[in-house]
C-alpha cells in the first residue's frame, strides 16, 4: 500500500510535463519581435505583381512590384526581413507594407522583384525562412 502511495502523484506530473511542452511557442507560426529582433519563422512564401500594381498597400504605400517589399500577417510596417528560399539558398531583404498572405497556409507574399531575386517567379511559392533585421 506504502508503494502505491509513493507514486501517486507521477500521473500528474506526466500530465504536466506533457502541458509545458504543449505550451511552448512555436517560433514558425508567431515570431517574436521584441528582444534582439532576430527571429526566424519558416514556411510557404508566394509573390504578387501585375494584379496589385499601383493599389495602395494596408501601410498607405502604393504598392509597386518592382520594389523589394512584401506583405506579412502581423509584422510591424517598416519591419525589414532577409527572406531565404531553403531550395536554392537564394536571399533577399524586404520591407514589409503591406498584410497578407490570404491562404492559412502562407507566411510572407513578397513582390515580384523579390520572387525573382528567390528563383520562385516560376513555381509560384517557395519554402522560405525569415529572419527579421530591424523593426521601425
């Protein structure tokens, strides 16, 4: 009886160290941006262009496609982001101005002159890694 009393408590601390792991935050669904702003967050990057050319962006800015900008769900406008395609190595810095992208499964649309600097005009998305640079 002594023994079963003893261990008692191991469902409970099973359940626990099983919600603290639960609870950690997951650094590719929500960066951090406070602290030493260098963040990573990985996932599907997709590009616009032709469509939102002379549009105004959700930051006031017009929107051109020859700039290196992109849009993002919930960095601050003026964010600068090194953007990196994990296929081909390829790298480029963007500002964000603008929200987006619309689909759950995308992190980042960059504008078309970012898609070309990534090697991703072609297959339309990329698996990329961001790492923010400054933040305005």
């Amino acid at each position: 009886m002594r023994t079963s009393r003893r261990f008692a408590f191991l469902p409970v601390l099973i359940v626990l160290i099983f919600l603290a792991g639960c609870s950690r935050q997951n650094e590719s669904s929500n960066p951090s941006i406070s602290g030493d702003l260098t963040a990573f967050q990985t996932g599907t990057a997709s590009w616009y262009g032709e469509e939102f050319q002379g549009r105004r962006t959700a930051s006031g800015e017009i929107f051109d496609m020859n700039a290196l900008t992109a849009a993002h769900k919930s960095l601050p406008f003026g964010t600068f982001v090194e953007v990196t395609n994990l296929a081909n190595g390829r790298r480029v810095t963007v500002k964000i101005n603008d929200r987006g992208p619309s689909l759950p499964n995308r992190i980042l649309d960059v504008s078309k002159r970012a898609a070309i600097q990534l090697g991703m005009i072609e297959s339309g998305t990329a698996e990329v890694s961001l790492k923010i640079i400054n933040s305005s």
